[in-house]
C-alpha cells in the first residue's frame, strides 16, 4: 500500500468542492434520461473493451510467467543483474 500524503486544509476544501461540481453533474444526468441511456451505453462499450485489454494483458503474464518457469536461476538474474534475490 502506498504511504498517502495528509490533506491541507486547501486540498480538503478543493476536494470537496470538486465533490460537489461530480455530485450536481451526475443529479444533472440522472434527471435527463436520453442523457442517462446514451451514458449506459457507453459505459457498457467501455467496460468491453476494458475486459478485452484485461484479457491480452492475462495472457501476456501467463506467457511471461510460462517462459521464465523454464529457466534456471542463473538464467534469471543474468537478465535480471540489478535485482537482489
């Protein structure tokens, strides 16, 4: 877990006005439902192509992990030279 840096009272506040704009935006689209509908549409096109790139990048670790399963130790830190083990 990263260590996470303490708010000054200026970011708090800035925060929660920022807050407040994404809160009354979303009231705004929620009461507009041509609006909502074209937004759960996208969100479903986006959700797509988010598991699509989850996916290849699966695979790309499940290669990874299959290529350096076969090598031996030396093999490893030879390519790996500034990582202590």
């Amino acid at each position: 877990m990263l260590h996470e840096i303490p708010l000054t009272a200026q970011d708090k506040k800035w925060q929660a006005e920022s807050d407040a704009r994404t809160l009354s935006e979303a009231k705004i689209i929620n009461d507009d439902e041509p609006r909502m509908q074209s937004a759960k549409v996208a969100a479903e096109e986006m959700a797509a192509e988010e598991r699509e790139r989850a996916e290849a990048l699966e695979d790309v670790a499940g290669d990874l992990d299959r290529k350096v399963s076969g090598l031996g130790r030396r093999k490893l830190n030879g390519m790996f030279p500034n990582t202590k083990r």
